[in-house]
C-alpha cells in the first residue's frame, strides 16, 4: 500500500513527529493511522526516557487562578532550550499542569517529595483499618503497601490521573510534551494557594 504525502502530514499533525519517523510508523502499520500513532507514542516515550538525565536550565512557569478568585497556582517546568519553552505545546503544558493542580491539590511533585510523616500517618491508618477488616496476619503487609501506593496516585502530582483525560497521568502527559519537543522535561516545583487555609 502506498503511503502518500497527505498521510504523513496527517500523522505529523496529531504527533508533531518528524516527517521520516511518520513514514516509517505508516509503513509499518500499513497506513492505520492510529497503529502509527501508538507506535510513536510508544516510540516517543521510549526516547523522552533516554533524555530524562539531560540538564534542564530553561523553562516556564505557568500559572492559574481560579473564576472564584480563591484558588491560585504556580508551577515551574523545565526543559533544555529557549527555544522549547517558548513553545505552544511546552506553553500549554504549564496552563494544563497549573489547571491541575488547583482541581487535584497534590502535596507533592513525585512520591519520593511526599512528607514521610504523612505516609507514616497513612500508613498506620491503613494497617489498623485492614486490622478491623479482620484480614489474615500474613497479608496485612501486602494490603497496606497495595494502599500506600493508591495514595501516592492521590498526593504525588506525575502519579495523578490528569482532571481532562482520566486515562493518562501527568507523568504521561509530561512524557508526551518530552516526546514530541526532543527534550528532557521537568516539573521542578509548585505551589498553590487556597483562600483561608495555611
């Protein structure tokens, strides 16, 4: 099956993948479109791993205050070059992020940020609430670290569930800007301020 210029340009448009990579994903499909897609995703996710360790010395910080006026947020990214932060999609991910952050209010940026008091806390919750469950002794242990890691999904912002498309995770979301900008993305820190609480 021939792959035409019109297919490449189709799938560039929903990737932003280079337009060799797009004819081999194509080719290797036979001209699904959304196979192609997965594959460079899959790809791009692949190679946004590789880049994780390079320096990240620009960026932006994006920011959202809600209609009410009583949730604000600030959010750093970082990624290699000028030239990606004044990117749409690099842009957009700093409106997307700070947007999240003021529905979800994480604690933290990943889980190994989060307060370990907190999850101590949690965790002596969790081990009494499977205790009253009347759980057997021997999976107490395997229960509670199944729970610990739920909370994480709940606390740490790149394990959260993205507010506009539940199927991804931030992580996920941040991957994808990764893939398809050919840098290393990061989200250094955040804040967020809620009117009357410290």
């Amino acid at each position: 099956m021939g792959i035409t210029a019109k297919d490449v340009a189709a799938l560039r448009e929903r990737t932003g993948a280079g337009m060799m990579d797009c004819k081999k994903a194509l080719e290797e499909t036979n001209g699904e479109l959304d196979k192609a897609v997965e594959l460079l995703r899959s790809k791009g996710a692949a190679k946004a791993e590789k880049r994780s360790g390079r320096q990240t010395k620009e960026g932006v910080i994006g920011s959202y205050i809600h209609h009410n006026g009583k949730i604000a947020v600030l959010v750093e990214i970082n990624c290699e070059t000028d030239f990606v932060a004044r990117t749409e999609d690099f842009q957009q991910l700093g409106k997307y992020l700070a947007e999240h952050i003021a529905a979800a209010a994480p604690l933290a940026v990943d889980k190994d940020q989060v307060p370990q008091e907190k999850v101590d806390s949690e965790r002596r919750i969790f081990v009494q609430q499977v205790k009253d469950e009347g759980k057997p002794e021997h999976m107490i242990d395997k229960i509670v670290e199944g729970k610990v890691q739920a909370f994480y999904k709940d606390v740490a912002l790149m394990h959260q569930m993205w507010v506009r498309d539940p199927k991804k995770s931030i992580g996920d979301l941040v991957k994808e800007v990764s893939a398809k900008t050919g840098e290393n993305v990061q989200v250094r820190r955040f804040v967020r301020y809620q009117l009357g609480s410290e």
